[in-house]
C-alpha cells in the first residue's frame, strides 16, 4: 500500500518533470532563431538596406528596398481583394446564418481551407492568370495572397461579431433600424477592435509567405511599380539570396528576415494586447 | 420608480424635454400647431415625423440586398475550392491522360526523356512528415499538459507567447536559419553522433552531407509544434472543470488527475491535433526545399537528401520546359491539394466533435 502510493508519487512527479522538460526544448530553439537573427540581422542591417535595390553579385552594398516595397503593393493588392470578402463572408456566418447548415458547412470550409499549403494557391493563381497573360505579374500574387486570407479573416470576424452581446443588436432594432444598417453601425462597430487584429493577423500570416510569389510575382532586381510586371518580395527575395554561394547575400538575406521578424512580432504582440481589451463584457 | 400620473390634463403624462407628441394622443396641439380646424380627429394632414417616416419606406430593398451579398461573399469560400480544384484538374489534364494512376506507382522522375513519376515525392513527404510527427508530438503534449495544468499563472502568458510566436515565424526564416545553423550542427555534431550510437540500425548509412531527409524532418518538427500543442490546449480547456475535480476527489496524484479526468475526454480532439500538425507538415514547402537536398531518390538512410511534393513544385515550376513537364507538376499540386483537403476535413472534425464548433485557432 504505501509502497504503491510511493510510486504513484513519484510518477507523478516524473511527469512534470517531463512536461517542464519538453517546455524548455520546445522554447531553446526559438531563443535560438532569434537570437541568432539578432545577432546576424543586426550588424548587416543599415540605411542603405532600406533605401537601395539589389547591387551586382560581387559589389558590396546593396539593399532590398525594392523587395519590401513590392511586398507592401502585393499586400495592399491582396488586402484590398481579400478583406472585404472575408469580413462579408463573416458578417454572414455570424449575423444571418446562425445555427443554419450553410453556415455550418462555411465554417468548416474556411477551416479546412486555411490548412491548404500555400503552394497550391499559387499553383492555382499560375493557371488562372499567368498562363492566360504570358508573363508573371504582381497582380497574380496578390491574387493569390488574396485567396489566402479570405479564410482567415472570416473566421476571425466571425469569431469577434459572436461576442457582441445580443442586447445592443436587439435595441438597434427595435429603434427601427433596418437589420443592414444594425449590422454596420451597431455589430461591426462594436467588434471593429477585434475585427482589425484579426485583418492584422491574416496579414501577418501573408506577409511571410514565399510559396505562393515563387511563380505568380517571380521576383525583380529592379524598382517596379506596375501591377502588370513581375515584382520583388521580401521573402521571396529572402530565399533566393539565401540558397545563393554569395556570403554578400547571405548577409542580406539575414537582415531582410530580421526585418519580416520584427514586423510580424509587432502584429503577434499587437494581436495580443487587443485581445486582452476587445472582447465587450456582459455579453449575452 | 414610480410613475406618478397628473390628473390635471385629459392628455397622458408626457415627458418633459420633449417638445413634439404622438399624433393622437395630443390632437388638440396639433390642431393648433398644423392650422387646420379638425376637432380632436386622429384623420388629418400627418404630422411632419409621419410624413418623414412613410416617405422613407422600411429599407426591405435595402435589407434584401445586403443580405445577399453577405450570401454572396460566404459562397465565395466554396468557389474559392470548386476553383482551385476545377484549374488544377484543368491543367494537369495532358499529364492524366498521359499516365493515368500510375504516375503515384512509378518511381522515375526524368524530366529529359518525358518519364513522370510521383513516387519518390510521396515517400519523401510522408517520411519527413511521419517523422517530424514522432518527435513533435511528445513535446507539443508536454508543453500543452504543462501550460494547461501545470504552469504557474505569472508564467502562462508569457510562454503562450513565446509558443504563439515561434507559430508566427515565416517558413522561409526557418529555411535560412536551417540551412546556416541546422546544417552545420547536422554535418559536423549531431550526425557523427547518431552514426556513433544508432548506425547498427541501419538508417544512417551513406554519407552525411547535412542536409537530408533527418534535417528537414526536425525543422519540420520545431514547425508544427506549436500547432499542435495550441489546439491540444484548447482542447484540454475544453473539458469541463467537474471532471478534473471528480478525480481528484478520489484522491488521485495530478498526473493521473490530467491522465484520466483531462486527456481521457480530450483523446479525440487531441488525435485531431496530431492529424492537424501532420496536415501542415505535408504543406510545408520552403524550409524544407532549403534542407531536404533535392534529390528525387528513395532511400533507407536518414542522411540521404530526398524530395517532398511541394519542394518538387517550388524548385522546377519556373524551369519546366515543355507542357507535359508542366502538367506533371500541376498533377502533382492536384495530389497534395486532395490529399491535404482529406487530412485537414478529419482533423477538423475530430477537433469539432470535442470543441462543439467553437471558433478554433486559425493557425
């Protein structure tokens, strides 16, 4: 007997042992990543990195100041195509398809859709406008992207608008407000904080992605405005540098993901801080 | 608080600050107010708010019309798959009709003479993937037992944090810091190591340049832990208080109290998890085409480089010459795309069928 619950004891507290264990493995390599890309990022990180394009292979210097301007078009073109469809989507499942089947079933689309690698929306992209057009495009990757976020962001919004307590909807409508103009003035309004961390997370999310632009915006040396032309992005450029022999863009290539870095931590830890306050207490 | 009624005035109390009343009941004000002669009639001209208010009509267009685009918009996530899936089946056509099923059997993939075979891909990504899965599944289980159960409060956020920002980083990051750091440790420590204690198994042979299948399968690994172990937690949050403090009650250690009262309810969701991390594992394209060596080879040793479906598209789409090559590589994308929409609707299923539909993580 006590010989038993000696054991039972002491399993348990090999347990923890454990789970404390495989909490630090899981934590080291990520201490690790960053530190090692503060490390590297930062001393190859200077001004010209973010007013120069590429220099020649062999020329010191250099910068990708055209990569994070053709992601910021190809995100602005995605956000553009992207958001409103998403939040629509959303404003659907939460305001006019609760507890329907159809709901159900677009939710667990959009689910099921945000697990699709991102390649394959690329591929799709390829074949639906480049194939057509000849040439690569940035307006094919932020199609792409755009496909990419519109899961997300319904699920998001989705999620926000369920927290807004039934009693603030049911006296806008009873003061005779038409449900469409309840929706926009009183829902969205009311979960907007959460609805733009969720916009912010989707883009977050986007802006890392690589797979997609390999074959729809294929990337450019050079300073590109028009939607109509290949263009670079940041992590697009990002790989090609750092499967490259030259030690000259490795260094870039450490800089630039030092940079996507910080962008998305401000995102995550935006994301959180919203998330603490957003949600409306009393909820129905 | 209690209405107090004036009998002064045959009219009903009103309130104050207002300066206009209901139509019928102050019929004599709107007499004198509108200038006709109609005794205490509710007939008569229509005050200006009536006059507005029927002018406007009740929005029913307005509402109809808004409410379909909203349909509109959330039929878009059906079309977005019906589209991607008709495009791939679409483009890939040439290469179906070509070699039919046995492109997934055959196992040359010589783009010179025309010979497609899928084989060595699909070994190559279910390998890395199963793989990654054995060493990421212990340790996301661990994280999410410690920080569902056993974390003091002060240090939940912070490590929930952490976790949701390793989930955060890009994949091609991972890619590079893989390659400078992962690589060397592969070549130089790590491999001489397991050749050392583990080559009697016989799945280190070969030679060990650094990259290969065991290098992709880790940094694999440290991709979907996160994942994993945050809808475990969600899971395990999931199960209702009463039961943990049932086990208790019969006296159970904290182990068996999480083993029995939280993981015992939460086995399915969790298995959902797993099929969740091993969905993603599958897609993974960039930081495993930057370690997994390129090779379309099928081999026992962990040491040799490989080639995954996705890698096979990232690196040949841009340089495929000819539509047959194209549309093996697109056929390919077809087989990745069903397979992980299959893996992906069961995980998703499992985890609802504990959760109840909740909103679950988006990543």
């Amino acid at each position: 007997m006590r010989l038993n619950s000696a054991r039972r004891y002491a399993v348990n507290h090999l347990v923890t042992g454990l789970a404390v264990l495989s909490t630090v493995l899981v934590i080291v390599p990520l201490v690790a990543i960053m530190v090692y890309l503060i490390y590297k990022g930062a001393s190859s990180l200077n001004l010209a990195f973010f007013t120069h394009i590429p220099a020649p292979v062999g020329e010191p210097g250099g910068g990708m100041a055209n990569a994070m301007l053709g992601s910021g078009i190809i995100l602005a073109l995605a956000s553009s195509m992207g958001i409103p469809v998403g939040i629509a989507a959303g404003v659907y499942l939460a305001e006019y398809g609760r507890g329907r089947m159809l709901a159900m079933a677009v939710r667990f689309t959009a689910d099921v859709l945000n697990g699709i690698p991102s390649i394959v929306m690329g591929i799709a992209a390829y074949s639906l406008i480049v194939m057509r057009q000849m040439h690569f495009s940035a307006l094919s990757g932020g199609v792409a992207l755009a496909i990419m976020m519109v899961p997300t962001i319904t699920r998001t919004t989705e999620e926000m608008l369920m927290t807004v307590p039934h009693a603030i909807r049911e006296a806008a409508l009873g003061l005779g407000v038409p449900k469409w103009r309840t929706v926009m003035s009183v829902s969205l309004r009311t979960a907007s904080p959460g609805i733009i961390t969720g916009c912010m997370l989707a883009f977050a999310r986007v802006a890392g992605e690589t797979a997609p632009l390999l074959f729809t915006a294929f990337g450019n040396q050079f300073w590109s405005f028009k939607l109509n032309e290949p263009i670079a992005a940041l992590p697009l450029q990002i790989y090609v540098y750092a499967i490259s022999p030259y030690d000259e863009w490795h260094r870039l290539a450490w800089a630039g993901s030092l940079v996507l870095i910080l962008m998305i931590m401000v995102s995550v830890t935006l994301v959180r801080i919203y998330a603490a306050r957003g949600t409306l207490k009393g909820a129905s | 608080m209690s209405l107090e009624l004036e009998p002064e005035s045959s009219s009903p109390p009103t309130a104050p600050s207002t300066q206009m009343d209901a139509p019928q009941l102050r019929a004599p004000a709107i007499v004198s107010f509108v200038g006709a002669a109609e005794p205490a009639a509710v007939e008569g001209p229509p005050s200006p708010i009536r006059q507005y208010l029927s002018k406007r009509g009740n929005g029913g267009l307005a509402d109809k019309t808004f409410a379909a685009v909203m349909l509109v918009c959330a039929l878009s996530i059906f079309a977005i798959v019906l589209f991607i899936l008709t495009i791939l089946i679409l483009r890939s056509r040439l290469s179906l009709a070509q070699f039919g099923f046995g492109f997934f059997v055959h196992s040359s993939w010589d783009p010179v003479s025309g010979d497609f075979g899928a084989l060595p891909f699909i070994f190559g990504t279910l390998a890395t993937s199963f793989l990654a899965l054995a060493m990421a599944v212990p340790l996301a289980l661990g994280v999410a037992i410690f920080l569902s159960e056993l974390c003091p409060a002060r240090l939940r956020a912070p490590i929930s944090f952490l976790t949701e920002l390793l989930a955060a980083i890009p994949s091609v990051v991972y890619g590079l810091w893989a390659v400078f750091v992962l690589v060397p440790i592969m070549r130089d420590q790590l491999g001489p190591l397991l050749l050392k204690y583990l080559g009697w198994t016989g799945f280190f042979g070969g030679y060990n340049f650094g990259v290969g299948m065991l290098t992709a399968s880790i940094i694999l690994a440290i991709m979907i832990l996160p994942i994993i172990s945050s809808i475990t937690r969600d899971i395990m949050l999931a199960v209702p208080t009463s039961q943990r403090e049932a086990v208790l009650a019969l006296g159970a250690t904290r182990w068996e109290m999480i083993r029995t009262g939280v993981l015992r309810n939460a086995r399915i969701g969790i298995v959902g998890a797993v099929i969740l991390g091993l969905g993603r594992a599958l897609g993974e394209t960039m930081a495993v085409t930057m370690v997994i060596g390129n090779h379309p080879d099928i081999s026992k040793s962990l040491f040799a480089p490989g080639y995954t479906l996705a890698s096979v598209i990232a690196n040949e789409f841009t340089e495929a010459t000819g539509d047959l090559y194209l549309s093996a590589l697109i056929e390919i994308g077809l087989a990745l795309f069903i397979v992980t929409i299959v893996v992906n609707a069961i995980a998703r299923a499992l985890v609802w069928a504990v959760t109840r539909g909740a909103p679950a993580r988006v990543i």
